[in-house]
C-alpha cells in the first residue's frame, strides 16, 4: 500500500506541475471522474488499466529508478 501511494502523490505533483485540472486528466485518459477521484484519494485502489492510463497520460514511467 506505501508504494501505491507514493505513485499517487507522484502523479498528483506531475498533475501540478503541467497545470492539469481534474477535467483534463479525465478527458486525456478517458477515465469515469469518480474512477479519477478514488485515484487522486489514495484510499480506494483503482484497476490497474486505469492507473497505467493516468501514468501514461501524465508520461510517468513506472521503473524502480523512477521512485
């Protein structure tokens, strides 16, 4: 669970830093909103096909030297 969090705060501070909103990110991944929200929670495990299309859309590589 640690390091499903620390890959939501990474993505959450790449989401800052390109300035997306909520909206944006839903509309790049083609997420459900809620599906976008239990993710950026981190208290609510979402599929892993949605978590690779948040990581890709956001362009975070998923690799042991990425952490």
């Amino acid at each position: 669970m640690v390091f499903y969090k620390i890959l939501v705060e990474k993505a959450l501070d790449k989401m800052k830093e390109l300035g997306l909103s909520e909206e944006e990110l839903v509309y790049r991944t083609g997420l459900d909103p809620e599906t976008l929200k239990a993710f950026q929670s981190g208290s609510t495990k979402i599929p892993v096909e949605s978590f690779l299309k948040i990581m890709d859309s956001l362009k975070i590589e998923l690799t042991a030297h990425s952490l």
